[in-house]
C-alpha cells in the first residue's frame, strides 16, 4: 500500500463575531493555505474552557481549528526548518494583528495512503 510522509498543521484562532478583524484574518489564511498547500479546512466554532492566571475562574471562549496537511517531511532537517520558519511567521502576524495573549499552532507528522 503506497503512503506519503505529510505534517499536520492545526491553527487555534478564537471565533469572534464581535471584532470583524478576526473573521478578516481567518478568511485570509484559511484562503492562503488553501493556495499555497492545495487545502485547507476549517472547524466550526466550538467551546473551549482554560483557568485564569490567577487560577480562581473558569474562562469559556469560542475556538476554531484550522487544518491543513503539508508536504513536508517534519523529520527531515531541512524541511523542519521551512515549516517552522513558516509558522513562526504566521504565529507572529496573527499575534500583531489580533491582539492575543497567546496563538496556538501545532504540528505532528502524518501518514497518508495514496492509491
């Protein structure tokens, strides 16, 4: 059976109606991964809960995943390198233009079976 070494990448981005500069920036890079690695999905919105820093409250926000499978090897040396440089700059963006505390992107190897 024929597979395809690919590295998941899944983006966190809170789902905010009130502010439309999220709706923008979540439009923009699910359409930029959507072109630049051939798709790109994107969840509909669901709760997430964390504690506050001081610890004494449950904090309910509304999240989406983006998702999108690179063609890159992440345990190739020179592959890692282009897909952290990668996410590094979109984590950098998104952190400007949104205005968050903290963005989430991770990243795990997958194995896709091709026909």
């Amino acid at each position: 059976m024929p597979a395809e070494k690919r590295t998941r990448v899944e983006i966190f981005l809170p789902a905010r109606s009130d502010l439309a500069d999220y709706q923008t920036i979540t439009d923009w890079l699910a359409e930029e991964l959507a072109y630049a690695r051939g798709g790109s999905t994107l969840t509909t919105p669901f709760t997430d809960l964390y504690v506050s820093t001081s610890r004494t409250n449950i904090i309910r926000d509304s999240v989406q995943v983006l998702f999108c499978d690179f063609d890159l090897d992440a345990d190739n040396e020179n592959h890692h390198t282009e897909l952290t440089g990668y996410l590094e700059e979109l984590r950098a963006l998104m952190m400007e233009a949104l205005s968050e505390e903290e963005v989430w992107i991770i990243y795990y190897p997958i194995t896709r079976i091709i026909a």
